[in-house]
C-alpha cells in the first residue's frame, strides 16, 4: 500500500511539473492583441473570399480551437482530418495509440516529424514532410493549396509575423493569388483565421526549429 502510495504521489508530482512548464512556456510565447491585431489581415471582405475557397470551405468556417497552448499541432491535424471526412476529428481521437502528449501537454511542443507520425498514426492517407523548400517551391505549393484533394498545415514561428511568440502549426485553408495572400486557419482563439503575404509566411516558416534542430515546413495530407 505505501509503494502504490508513494507510486501516486510521483506520478501527480511529475504530471504536475510537467504541465507547469508547458504553461510556464505558453505563457512566455504570448503575442499582445495590438500585435495580433496589426500583424495580419482581416478586413472581413478578404477573409470572406478566404472562406470561400475550395478547401477552406470544407471547413465549414468552423476551427475547433487548441486545447491549451502546446497542442496547437494535435488540434491543426484534427481539423483537418475533420474536413476530409476521417473519423478522428479530436485532439485525443488524433493522439490515439502515439504515445505523444500523455500528460494532456505536449511538452516543449511537437517537431514537424512528429506530428507527421501522429498523423500517420490515424489515417491511411498519404502524409509527407515538406522542408527546406525555396521560396519558388512554396509558391507552387500555395497555388495548389486550393486542391480540394490536398491538405497542407504550415509549421512556423509567430516572431516573425507577429513579433513575439515560437513556432506554431496551422491548417492553410487556401491562397488568394490574385492577392499573393495565404488564408491560415490559426487554431489557436486567440488569433482566429487570418490572411499574410506569401513571402511573410515562407519566411516565417522557413527557420529552424530548436527543438528537432531541422527547418520548418510544410505536413501534406493527400
């Protein structure tokens, strides 16, 4: 009785620890609203035609938001999931069976592999890592980021849309190319859908992220 006592007891301390740092890092990436507001577009006529286009109208103009601030990319794979009509639409039906993010926080967040392998995890679809892409080679996949059979979610740092914050994933829900602008379907609440140049995303997307010491990129989902 006192092992399976003393069991508990380091089980909730660690959960605990574990937890307070994700929080402890959610925290320290926060943006300023001002920030939010002034960094991307939102006049509602262009956000209207982003709702408008062929893969972000399968989203019903409808983002479940992340669950806290480390689960952006569980909650981005299950949105999308969401719009092609897989069954796993929630961050626990997506995590299922990885063995990621167990302590309900993904602690220091997940690299762009990983979440690639949560993918997988799920679905039978075929997922692919983008990385190290020239800013031609982005263009070319924004341009079909309007394929209703493709799926793309982007992995990039807030710092360098927003001026604060660290990497982040998101959904794109398409590209206005007469406006060289690409629609984000952020899932985070704070920030809600916004519209940003290509080259400002491309730039914010093509750094390295710390934590896996590789670039960003792009999780293709067709």
């Amino acid at each position: 009785m006192k092992r399976r006592l003393a069991f508990g007891v380091i089980v909730i301390a660690v959960v605990g620890l574990l937890g307070g740092a994700a929080l402890l890092i959610a925290g320290q990436s926060r943006v300023s609203q001002d920030a939010i507001q002034s960094s991307v577009t939102r006049t509602p006529e262009l956000i209207d035609s982003g709702w408008k286009l062929p893969v972000a109208a399968t989203f019903n103009a409808d983002v479940t938001w992340q669950s806290n601030g480390s689960r952006c990319g569980p909650a981005s794979v299950a949105n999308t999931f969401r719009s092609i009509g897989e069954e796993e639409t929630t961050e626990a039906e997506v995590l299922a069976g990885t063995g990621k993010c167990w302590t309900g926080f993904c602690i220091i967040g997940l690299t762009l592999d990983e979440l690639a392998e949560v993918a997988r995890t799920n679905t039978k679809r075929k997922v692919s890592v983008l990385r190290d892409l020239s800013a031609d080679a982005f263009r070319e996949h924004m341009k079909r980021a309007n394929d209703p059979g493709r799926r793309y979610i982007v992995n990039f740092t807030r710092e360098k849309i927003f001026g604060a914050g660290v990497g982040h994933f998101s959904p794109v829900g398409g590209y206005l190319e007469a406006e060289d602008m690409v629609f984000v379907l952020d899932v985070n609440e704070d920030y809600k859908p916004w519209l940003v140049e290509r080259e400002r995303l491309f730039s914010a997307m093509d750094t390295i992220d710390s934590d896996g010491d590789k670039k960003r990129g792009l999780l293709l989902i067709e």
